[in-house]
C-alpha cells in the first residue's frame, strides 16, 4: 500500500489562537478561582503521589493465609487491608523483626 505524501505550501491561518487582549484577574477573581496570592504560591510544595497503589504477588502456604485472615477478622479488617499495613509498617521501620533461625 502506497502512502500519499502531503505538500503544505502555506502555513495555517492563526485566526482564534490569539489569547483576548485585556486586564489580568484582580486579587478577589484569583480568589473566587482558587488560585493563591503568590506569596503564598511560592511556599506550596508539590507532592507528586502514585496514580494507584503498586500490586505484588506474594507466593505462600494456606496456613499463612488462614492464619492471616484470622488474625484480620479479630481486627475488624478485611486480610488484604491488614496484610498491607504489616508491609508498610516494615517498611517504614515501624514494626521490627526478629530474623535469627531457631533450632
């Protein structure tokens, strides 16, 4: 299949991408907008934050799971919720663990 080659020979007409010429917002339009006063603009951080919470696969026995949901169902949670928090936490060095082996 053959592709057609386009030829411009004029650029396009710049009618309607002209911004209105007029007076910028005064304070209380910025105000009705939601838009901050500078000073207060220049102290604003940005946090960029995840779209959605990361998935993992975890592979493990159906004793951890019942074990697991058990523990959640005492807690009023549902397993996944609270299996989220003891990985946060971890994760954050809120909660630590003992890794020595026994035996």
């Amino acid at each position: 299949m053959k592709t057609k080659k386009l030829n411009y020979t004029a650029e396009p007409d710049d009618a309607g991408w002209k911004f209105a010429a007029g007076s910028p917002l005064d304070l209380d339009q910025q105000k009705a907008l939601g838009i901050p006063e500078p000073s207060v603009a220049a102290k604003m951080k940005i946090v960029r934050k995840p779209a959605r919470p990361a998935r993992i696969n975890i592979r493990t026995t159906h004793e951890t799971i019942a074990g697991l949901r058990a523990r959640a169902e005492e807690a009023g949670l549902p397993y996944q919720t609270l299996a989220a928090s003891v990985l946060h936490m971890v994760a954050r060095g809120e909660l630590k663990l003992s890794l020595s082996r026994v035996g």
